[in-house]
C-alpha cells in the first residue's frame, strides 16, 4: 500500500499542473502596462481628420478604449456588444482604428453600427505598439487618473463584460 | 524579326531594371545585424513560436521597423530590449530575467535533477541493502564447483 502512495501522489500533482495548463491560453499574455498610466498619444480622428483627440482629455472619467479594424473578423463578433454598451451609456468607448484604410474604416461603422464617441487613426501601428498591441481587437479600461487598469485581449464577451468590465468600471466611477 | 528586337530590347531593360536596384549601403549592413541580433532574443507574440527576426506576421514587420529606427537613434540594445518588455512583457524575451516570478522556470529543472539523483541514490543503497550478501564458500565447496566447471568446459563442442 505504502509502496503505491508516492507514484500516486507524483501522478496527482503531475495531473494538477497539466490541468492548468491545459486551462490557460497561451495567447494571454498579461500586460506590464496594467497599473501604469495609459501612453499619451494624440491622433487624428476619423470622422474629422483635422481634429484630434488625445487621452489626457479624458482626465477625470472612466472610459474604455478598443483597438478595432476593418480586416479584423473577431471585431464583427465582439462589435454588437460594444454597440448595445454605448447604447446603454454607461461608460464612453473611444475607437482606436489600427492599420486600416480610413474608407473601409468608415465603411465597416455604416454597416454594423458606430458604438465609439470617436475614433482615432493609426494607420501605421505605433501606438498600438505603444500600448503593447499584438492582437485585434483589445479592450482598456482606462480610470479617471489615466490608469490602464483592465485590458481585454481577443474580443469581449458577455461573461468579461459582466464579470470583469462592468463591475471594474462601476468601482472606478465610484 | 521585329519581334525578336523588341523582345532583346525588353531583356535589355529587364537587366537594367534590376542594376538599379539601390545597394545596401554600409551602415544598413550593420543597422540590419544588429536588428537581426535583437530581434532574435524577441518572440514574435503573434506567432508565438517564431521569433520576431523570422516571422512574416504584421506586427513583426512594424517591431522590426522600430528597432531599425531606435537603432537609428542611437539607442542600446538594452535600451531597446526593456522598450518592447515594457510594452509586451517579460514573455517577448526568450530568456527572460531571473526574479520572483520566474525562479521556478529558471531553477525547477535543476530541482528536479537533484530530486532524481537523490531519489536514485536513496533506491540503490535500499537494494544493495536487501540483497543477502554471498557467504564464503569452504574448500570443500571450492573444488565441487572446480570441478562442475571443468565438466561444462569438456561439454563444449
């Protein structure tokens, strides 16, 4: 009996840390710039190229950033969401428009629905990079200091939406 | 005839078209190693099994253009390493720095080697311990075996 206590024990653990592994996605990769202030930027808009929009003048508001594009499919999954968000008014959500064309970009907000206050324009990707981008779409939340303080990376579903973004956006309203 | 001179014309052009392709001047060659050098300490996070030097995704080509431009700036490869750990994390590097979080990734192996050898020493000594030692054997017992051995040395074809 004895004998088998310690290969069953090994064989437990084994599966244990397998389990969890299987369980995470590796395409997660947490963020440095959660806790830290969201990098200034000031970039055309879309729908008025002449005017700009930068974060510091969303000081003293919760506001949520979304890293979208045209070409991007998971986009058209998570975009209904955004939509009936804005809808709701509860929190502001700035579009920012990564390495698109501007007609297609407009063109995709006729067709499914414009959920951004505005969007911005970065048609080479460089704050994206900033922002340490590496898959559309990604969500921020962003408090009223300018602190990142949530970031969504693939698209958002219902349960982050419920789970983590609401509540957190709520709590940083407060 | 007159097709065959256009056609030596356009292959006269072609030839043309490819001289005046720009030659790399000195400075790029360096720019490029160097860029090539640290991008290679870099995982691509889109592909995440290739690093930022060999991969074709999109946002490869734009990390790639920005160390060519940091690199313009004058800036160290350190300089440009915690640039892109501070944007994507230590997951970029593929060695990442040693510190709490990442004692296990860097020292679990080695614990699990020690673990072994020791687990090795402790099983061998048990067995050597179970196994009854060979008493001597007495003169008597000598020549018996002498001889059941000679026997069998006869018995070979």
């Amino acid at each position: 009996m004895n004998k088998f206590l310690l290969p069953l024990g090994i064989f437990i653990v084994l599966v244990a840390f397998l389990a969890i592994g299987l369980n995470l996605n590796p395409r997660e990769v947490p963020s440095p710039l959660i806790g830290k202030p969201a990098p200034a930027f000031e970039l055309p808009q879309l729908h008025k190229p002449d005017a700009t929009f930068a974060p510091k003048d969303m000081q003293g508001k919760v506001w949520l950033l979304n890293v979208w594009a045209s070409w991007c499919v998971s986009c058209r999954q998570e975009h209904p969401l955004l939509v009936e968000l804005a809808k709701s008014g509860i929190v502001p959500i700035y579009g920012l428009n990564y390495k698109d064309p501007r007609d297609d970009a407009l063109r995709w907000l006729k067709q499914f629905g414009d959920p951004y206050v505005l969007s911005i324009v970065d048609a080479e990707g460089r704050i994206g990079i900033d922002y340490g981008v590496y898959g559309v779409p990604e969500t921020y939340v962003i408090d009223k200091a300018g602190v990142i303080r949530f970031k969504q990376i693939g698209p958002v579903t219902q349960d982050a939406l419920e789970k983590a973004i609401l509540p957190l956006v709520k709590e940083l309203q407060k | 005839m007159k097709r065959f001179l256009i056609s030596l014309v356009m292959a006269a052009l072609c030839g043309y078209a490819v001289a005046k392709e720009a030659a790399p001047t000195a400075e790029d060659v360096v720019v490029e190693k160097r860029m090539v050098a640290i991008s290679e300490e870099l995982r691509c996070l889109v592909c995440q099994n290739e690093s930022l030097a060999g991969s074709q995704a999109d946002l490869a080509k734009d990390l790639r253009r920005e160390i060519r431009e940091q690199i313009a700036k004058g800036r160290s490869d350190q300089e440009i390493l915690d640039f892109m750990v501070g944007r994507y994390g230590d997951f970029v590097r593929y060695r990442p720095p040693l510190k709490g979080t990442t004692f296990l990734l860097w020292f679990g192996p080695f614990v699990l080697l020690v673990v072994g050898v020791i687990a090795l020493v402790v099983i061998l000594r048990r067995r050597g311990r179970r196994v009854a030692p060979a008493a001597a054997l007495s003169a008597e017992e000598l020549q018996k075996a002498e001889a059941l051995l000679r026997l069998a040395e006869k018995d070979k074809p």
